[in-house]
C-alpha cells in the first residue's frame, strides 16, 4: 500500500525526495500518514481537495482482504 501511495503523488510533486508515508496499525484500522514538501502540500491537496479525495478513493479501494478500514492522512 505505501508503494501505491507513493507512486500516486511522486508524479504530483516538485520534491518527490521529501515523500515519506508512514504505517500505523491499530485494532480495527490502518492509518497511512503521507508527507511531503511544505510546497508540494497544495499541489497533493489540489482545489477544494479534490485530488486529494481521488487519493484516498484509490487507497480505500485497493485496500487487502482484511476487516480493517483504511485512513490517509495527509500532513
């Protein structure tokens, strides 16, 4: 999952050096901290979030046969 998380945004980016995606599992959830570059945050959020939404559509949707749920947090 951080593979497809940092294949989607390195395209997006300016400084695709600074990406890092950070695992967090917990009982029932998984949670996927991105960062990037304090520049590039807006180019990832996009206008009204709408990128970033799309992100997180693919990551929900491609996420493995398991009863947890999948969150991005995007900082």
């Amino acid at each position: 999952m951080k593979l497809l998380i940092e294949s989607i945004v390195t395209p997006l980016v300016d400084h695709p050096e600074d990406i890092v995606v950070n695992e967090r599992e917990e009982d029932n959830k998984i949670v996927y901290h991105l960062t990037v570059n304090e520049n590039d945050v807006g180019k990832v959020i996009g206008k009204n979030g709408r990128i970033a939404k799309a992100i997180r559509t693919i990551v929900y949707s491609a996420r493995q046969e398991t009863n947890k749920r999948v969150f991005l947090d995007i900082m």
